[in-house]
C-alpha cells in the first residue's frame, strides 16, 4: 500500500463542483473559487519570471537572441537561485524530494524493464529528484527468453522532476574523456510521468545498458556450443594439418608437409568459417545490447512530459492549482464549523475517504497560512478558526485583486 500524498488528485473544477452543491450558496462559492484562482496564478507568474531570469544563463534551446554575457560570478549565483526556486516550487506543488538513498536502490535494484542499467553519479554537480504520487501496479514481464510470463507488483511515481547540472570540463579532462555527448557544465530539466519507482537511475542522461549474468549465458552457451560444432566440421581437418607443419619447423616432425591446392583451398574454408562464426556472434551481441537501449529509448520516450522552461511552466500551474485547492477546501469546511487546525486537517482527510474514496495527507498547514495570509479567518483566543462569510471573503479577496496592480502600478512609477 502506498503511502498517504499530500497533493489533491483532482481536478480543480471538479473539487469545486463538488463543493459547490455542498454550499448554500453555489454560485457565490463558484465566484469566490474564480476570483481566488485569477488572483493565485497571477502571483504565481511572478514567480515564474524570476526562475526565467535565473535559468537564462543554462537555456541551451532558446530561440532569443542574446544581449548580454554572464560572468562567472553572476552564473553561480543563478545557479544557487534557480535550485532553490526549483525546491520551493515543487514543494508547493506537493511533490516529495527523492533522497539520495533512494536514488542508490534504485542503482542497485533490478530493472522492471528486465535490463541492468548503471550511471556514474560523479558526473554531476547537482542532482536533484522530486516525485510526486505513488501508485501500486502489476504488469506482467517475460521471463526465460520470452517462454514464459510472470505479474510482478511494483510502485509506479505518478510524476517525476529531475533537475542535473553535469561538472565542468575540468573534471572531464582529469579522466581523459573527451568524446562526450554533452555539454561539461550544462543544466538539464526534465518533467516525466510514470516512472517505477525501481527504475529512476534510467532518467539520468548518461546511464547506460549492461548485460545481465542470464543474458551472458544467453548469448554465451549457445556460442560455445556453434564454437565446438564449427571446430569439429570445419576446422578439424584445417588445425590438424596445421598441427603437423607447426611440428615439422619445430624440428619435433621429421615427415615434410606436402601442402597443396587442395589443402590451402581446406585451410582457407576453415579459417572463413571461423571468421564467419565470430562475426555472428559478435553481430549477435551487438543486437541484443541494441535492443536493450531501444526498450530504454521506448520506455523514456513515452514518459518524458516537458523539458527545460516548460517544466517550471509545468510546475508552476501545479503548485497554482494545489494551492486554490488548499484554500477552497480549508475555507468551505471551516464554513461548516469553526475548528483547530488539526480538527480541519483530519475533516477535510475523512471528507476525501467517505466520498472520494481517496486517502491522502491534506497540507493543513500551506492551507491555514493562505487563508491568513488572504484574511480569511479569524482566530479565537483558544486557537480555532473562524472563516468568514463568503460574501465577505469574496469582498476581501477582490480588493486584494484590485490591490496588487495599484501596488505594481506604484512601483512601477517610481522605478528609476
């Protein structure tokens, strides 16, 4: 069983519908849920052109052209602000950090895609995962070169956020490698989707495919056994032939080897036939490696959701939502009766299971700091809080609204 999220997975209109036929007054609570959503995006925005402005130095794909350089100074201190936006947003979209631990199992775990995937971690100078949603799935995998299947049950992220920064070319010297297929010092940000939770190594850029001891012997006894079958048919009659001269310039022979035409044209098939043998096998080994990096393209292809700037686009809507969320939740059952911050938490949680059959781990906390922040409740002397009227909460929000462009507008006129 997966462990409670704290992220709300449903939509936000259809939270509000159902809110909304709870509410005595629908459509006043479908105007404050529209004006509360303008007004947390519009925050938000904000948020996304300071990311844009710490990113700007890394975007290897923009298609702006390019006014100014960055020092080296003013890179690092890009770098240190876009981890830490990057941080801040996906904790306000609900995603939980991946720990280092976990990336390290997932290094030693065997893939569900029946392959053995290695990455140097060393590589990098910042690793940094996030994921959020987890899901229980059985799939079923061929097992015994594809004679037979098993299900094998395993937990499945519904979404993961990577965030790499490879080290510089310095470091790449040191190690005399030299012919890379990246850029030293470059950031990549990449968004994906259904990721089981043993397979996150496979969304580093430098993993790579390696045979497992079962596909060794795949390829390896069948191998042995042609190799014996060629040398018996083929080569027998050749190597004996062979034998004997080898023995005759050693001296230990005293019998001359009369070699012919007929015995070179032996010689020569022998030889072409090992040559042969060698190069299928080898040919063979080439084809299955290369099916195995093709079911790892395949499998991160039909994965990958968005990359670069359109993962904080991505996140940034993400983090919106789960916050209009928070705050129409906390506000509507606060409506119903006052109640402690831990009396709301464990209201809204219960609401989720008896009518949604959903269990989750409601953000009680973002969600009382939002509604104070906005104003809308009131806190009594023994700790509860006291929503107010929805008519009043609308009123309170909208001057806030009004608000935020009469304060843009003002420092706008003043900025030098």
């Amino acid at each position: 069983m997966s462990p409670a999220e704290r992220w709300i997975p449903f939509r936000r209109t259809d939270l509000v519908d159902l809110l909304a036929a709870e509410s005595p007054d629908p459509e006043g609570f479908r105007a404050f849920a529209r004006i509360v959503a303008a007004m947390v995006h519009h925050e938000h925005q904000e948020h996304l052109e300071r990311i844009a402005d710490a990113f700007a130095p890394f975007d290897r794909d923009t298609d702006h052209r390019v006014v100014r350089t960055w020092t080296a100074e003013e890179e690092a201190e890009c770098q240190r602000t876009l981890v830490a936006e990057v941080e801040e947003m996906a904790v306000a979209a609900n995603y939980e950090r991946v720990t280092a631990a976990r990336i390290d199992h997932a290094l030693e775990s065997e893939s569900l895609l029946r392959v053995r995937l290695e990455a140097d971690l060393d590589d990098f100078e910042e690793i940094v995962f996030f994921r959020r949603g987890l899901t229980d799935r059985t799939e079923e995998v061929r097992t015994w070169f594809g004679l037979r299947s098993k299900e094998v049950d395993f937990t499945s992220c519904d979404r993961v956020l990577v965030y790499l920064k490879y080290k510089d070319a310095a470091y790449f010297e040191e190690q005399g490698r030299t012919d890379l297929g990246f850029a030293p010092g470059s950031t990549i940000i990449k968004l994906f989707q259904d990721v089981p939770r043993a397979d996150l190594e496979m969304l580093l850029p430098n993993t790579e495919v390696r045979m497992r001891p079962m596909d060794k012997l795949a390829i390896g006894v069948p191998a042995l056994i042609s190799g014996i079958v060629v040398l018996v048919t083929k080569l027998a009659s050749s190597l004996g032939l062979l034998a004997l001269l080898v023995l005759f310039w050693l001296g230990l022979r005293d019998d001359e080897v009369d070699i012919g035409q007929t015995q070179l044209a032996a010689i020569a098939i022998g030889f072409g036939s090992l040559v042969g043998y060698a190069w299928r096998q080898w040919t063979k080994f080439k084809n299955r490696r290369i099916q195995f990096m093709k079911m790892l393209s395949e499998s991160l292809y039909f994965r990958n959701l968005d990359n670069d700037m359109g993962v904080f686009h991505h996140l940034l809507d993400a983090a919106a939502e789960e916050e209009i969320k928070e705050v129409l939740l906390a506000l509507r059952f606060l409506r119903q009766e006052s109640a402690t911050p831990a009396e709301l938490d464990a209201r809204i949680e219960a609401w989720f299971r008896d009518h949604l059959a959903c269990t989750l781990d409601f953000d009680v906390d973002d969600a009382v700091e939002k509604l104070r922040e906005l104003d809308l409740v009131e806190e009594e002397p023994d700790g509860r809080l006291v929503a107010r009227s929805l008519l009043e909460a609308r009123r309170r929000v909208d001057a806030r609204w009004d608000g935020l462009f009469t304060a843009e507008e003002a420092t706008t006129a003043h900025r030098p």
